[in-house]
C-alpha cells in the first residue's frame, strides 16, 4: 500500500471591469482564499492487480462566491451555478462530489477525484473507474483531448481531473492501442446511454522517426477522428494534431469543421541561464468570429458547458518563456492571442521551489481588447450581460508529502 498527498494553500484578488457582469453586484476588488487537501492511496493485490482512490477536501469562498450568489438569485438561468462551486459531476457517470456546506461567501465540499481498479494480464492492461487520460500534443491548446482537458489558462498541470472510463491499452506489433469507454450522463435528465458517452480508440505508433498517433471516437452523438505527430527539427522539437469532426446536427450550416494545433519547442543557455521555450498556432474550425452570436448555437455552448471549449475566435497564437532564475526559482510568461481581433490575455508566473516537498507560485492574469473582442468583453445575447473578465493576481503554497 502506497500513500502520498498535497495539501495547496491558494489566495486571489480579482479586479472586476466596470462593462462587465460585476456592474450589477459591485465592482470592489474581490478577495477569494482556498484551502485543498488531497489524499491519494493505491492498494496493490497483487502482481497485475491494484487500486487507486484520490479523495479530495476542499474549502474557501470570498467576494467571487458572495457576487456569484448574487448573480444566481438575480438571473439563475444564466448563473445557474454562480461564480465558483464545487467541481460539477453533473456529466459523469458517477456523482462522486459531496456539498458540506454552501454559504453566501464559503463552500465547503469533499470528492473522489480517482477510484479505479487497474488489472495487467500478459497482453496488456484494463483499467475500470474514475481515472485520468489524455490525448494530444497541444500546450496552450490541446483539440484531441475529450476528456476533461486543460483549459489555456490552467498553469498548474500537475494533476487532471477524472472522469468514469473503461480504459483498455494492448500492444499490436510495433504500435500501441488504446480503447476507451466514457460514461456519462444527460445534466438535465440524469439518463445515461451512447449519446451522452464516448467510445474511442487510438493507434500510437512510428513510423520512421515520427511519433505518430490515429484517433476514432464516437463523442456524445458526434463522430471525432484525428491524427498527430511529434518529431524533431532541428534542436527543436515539433508537434501537429488535426481533428475532423462530423456533426450529428449541423451547427450554423456545416455538418462538420476541422480543428488543428501545431507548436515547436526548444531549450538553450543564454547568459548562463537554462531557458526554455515554445510557440503554438491553434485553429478552432467550428467558430466564425461572431462570438455572441455563437453562444446561441448548441455546438458551442454544449462544449463550452462540458469543458472541452475554450475558445469562441478561430486562430490563436500562444507561447511560452521559462528562466531559470536560480534552481529553485523559475520565471515563466505566457502570452495568447486572439489572430482575428488582436485581444488576448498574459499569464506572467514565478515558481519557488522553497524546498523539495514545499512550492511557491505567484501568478498575473492580465487581459487586454477593445470592446466587441473576446478578452476585451462583448455583449451576451439578450442579456444585458458583458463577458469581459477581470484581471487577477493569484498566489498558492502548496505542500507535497
């Protein structure tokens, strides 16, 4: 049996925009705090069998939930859920999140974020619950990944939210296959089946000196398929997804679109400094730029409400920058940027490492646009509402054992 955990002390200071969704309920700073625990136990039966369960404690609350409280008795179909909550479990298969406590300015609540049991004959290896997966070759963004992914301004990656899978990985000859089964569930009806599921497989192999990766999913009624790579070039390393999608309804005229990312990374001393670096071009097939008129179409708002959207332009660029400051200091800037409107957002962040099992983080959300853009703000459909978000300052403790 295996134990190990965090414990992450977070604090924010959000600076809401006078044309935003915070005009109706205030636009003093915001002071938010949060406490995580997080246990994790795996318990070995044997050789080729064990299991592993994540249990998660969470705390906080602050201005963001009192203004969200505000918000959702104000105007509860656009805030069904106000500001901040507990992570949702409303799509998965199994509602594994408990409430202890839901205030005007503080929530309390526990979770199972992994409970799976992992068996591995000869041929391979099942795996069967709440675990984590990921596909995809993206930094910033990361279109082939259905489940649960990143979102472009999660800077913290060290651990991924779970979702209920069946997974399956056998080798074939010289590749790799992966099956997937997700269970999840219609929000609005509790009802489980293959249109609110996903069922995949994905072939990773080489073929010369390319690493190469080929994707079928049947995605809630959709249809996902999708090829990467990543190589070399150069010094630099290089990495290129492209995902077609065809639509079980056609979403303003198409009945499918094309998503893809592309990035190049590589590493160097300068000033008798490491650093290290990447770009990422990304493009998001299924928008036109109309951002609000967007909103009202069920192929955009069904992603953006199950998490696997992030992005309502069609090009963006991003990139990275990393100093390394001292061993245990690193500095990183990340810059992303909406091609079509010039707005976008910067995400400057130091990491301390204050010891081996203690860190430190300070991070920047900056946004920048003119009114009408994506991060500058534009009017919500027959709300009154502005998107513009707010700018924050976030710094957390966290303390690994």
């Amino acid at each position: 049996m295996e134990w190990d955990g965090h414990l992450k002390i977070y604090s924010r200071i959000l600076f809401p925009k006078s044309d935003s969704v915070y005009q109706y309920v205030g636009l003093s700073p915001n002071y938010d705090g949060y406490g995580e625990l997080c246990l994790n136990n795996k318990t070995f039966f044997s050789d080729t069998l064990f299991m592993e369960v994540n249990y998660e404690a969470l705390a906080g609350g602050g201005g963001t939930r009192e203004d969200g409280e505000k918000l959702k008795a104000h105007c509860p179909a656009i805030f069904p859920d106000g500001l901040s909550g507990p992570i949702r479990d409303e799509h998965r298969f199994f509602n594994l999140t408990a409430p202890l406590h839901e205030g005007e300015r503080s929530v309390l609540y526990h979770r199972l974020d992994r409970a799976f049991f992992s068996f591995s004959p000869d041929w391979g290896e099942i795996r069967i619950g709440r675990q984590a997966v990921t596909w995809g070759h993206g930094f910033t963004f990361n279109p082939m990944d259905l489940f649960n992914p990143f979102a472009p301004t999660d800077l913290e990656r060290d651990y991924k939210t779970g979702d209920d899978l069946v997974l399956v990985h056998f080798p074939v000859k010289r590749a790799g296959v992966d099956l997937i089964y997700a269970a999840h569930r219609d929000p609005d009806t509790d009802k489980a089946g293959m249109d609110q599921s996903s069922l995949g497989v994905k072939l990773h192999t080489n073929i010369g000196r390319l690493d190469t990766d080929v994707m079928v999913a049947r995605h809630y009624k959709d249809i996902v398929t999708g090829i990467g790579t990543a190589g070399n070039l150069a010094d630099a390393a290089f990495r290129l997804d492209l995902i077609g999608t065809v639509l079980d309804q056609k979403s303003r005229g198409r009945g499918y679109y094309i998503s893809g990312v592309a990035n190049l990374d590589y590493s160097w001393v300068w000033l008798d400094r490491n650093w290290y670096g990447y770009i990422e071009l990304y493009y998001n097939g299924l928008s036109d730029n109309d951002y609000a008129d967007q909103l009202l179409d069920p192929a955009v708002s069904d992603r953006l409400d199950r998490g696997e959207l992030f992005a309502l332009g069609r090009w963006y660029a991003s990139a990275n920058v990393n100093l390394e400051i001292h061993p245990l200091v690193n500095a990183y800037i990340t810059p992303i940027i909406n091609l079509h409107d010039g707005s976008g957002i910067l995400l400057p962040r130091v990491v301390y490492d204050f010891s081996d099992n203690i860190r430190i983080s300070l991070t920047l959300l900056l946004n920048w646009g003119a009114a009408g853009t994506e991060y500058g703000g534009f009017v919500i459909p027959d709300t009154g509402f502005t998107t513009a978000p707010a700018d924050t300052v976030s710094a957390w403790i966290t303390w690994f054992f």
